[in-house]
C-alpha cells in the first residue's frame, strides 16, 4: 500500500468515528428534550389533578347545601300546610 491510500483509509476511518460522535450526541440531545417535554406534561398533569379535587370538593359542598335546603323546604312546607289549616279554621268561624 502506497501512503496516499493509507492517509485515505485514515481519513475515511475518522470521517466516519466523527460521523458516529455526531450522531450519538444528537440522539443523547432528543432524549434530554423528551425528558423535558415529559416533565412539562406531568407538571400540567398535576395541575389539572389539583383543579380536579377543588371541582369535587365544590360539587361536595353544593350537595350538602343542597340537603340542607331541602330539609328546610320540608319544614317550611309543613309549617305553610299548619297555617292553612289556622287560617281555614279563622274563615269558618268569621263566617
């Protein structure tokens, strides 16, 4: 071998170790940004998980008001029935 072909077959050999470098950099740069993407999605992720709990403990505290409310609908509509029958009572008697 002449030492033009060797100093090719060299250049070849570290073109192509480059090549290599520069691609395993690239594909270790895509992997740092999907890491960061992920994180990015979990964070929102537990935002909205967050969000989630205060909508539920809202809908608890409607339900419960609304039970309340409608025990007190029961007692006013009972106490609305008694004054009807006082004031039946008062017409009989005026007439």
């Amino acid at each position: 071998m002449t030492i033009s072909t060797e100093i090719g077959i060299l250049i070849a050999i570290i073109s192509a170790f480059i090549a290599l470098i520069s691609l395993l950099r690239l594909y270790s740069r895509d992997g740092k940004g999907a890491t960061k993407d992920f994180t990015r999605v979990e964070t929102k992720i537990d935002y909205i998980g967050g969000d989630i709990k205060d909508i539920r403990d809202d809908v608890k505290a409607v339900s419960v008001r609304q039970e309340d409310m409608a025990e007190r609908l029961v007692k006013v509509e009972e106490s609305t029935k008694s004054a009807h029958h006082r004031i039946d009572d008062i017409e009989g008697k005026i007439k």
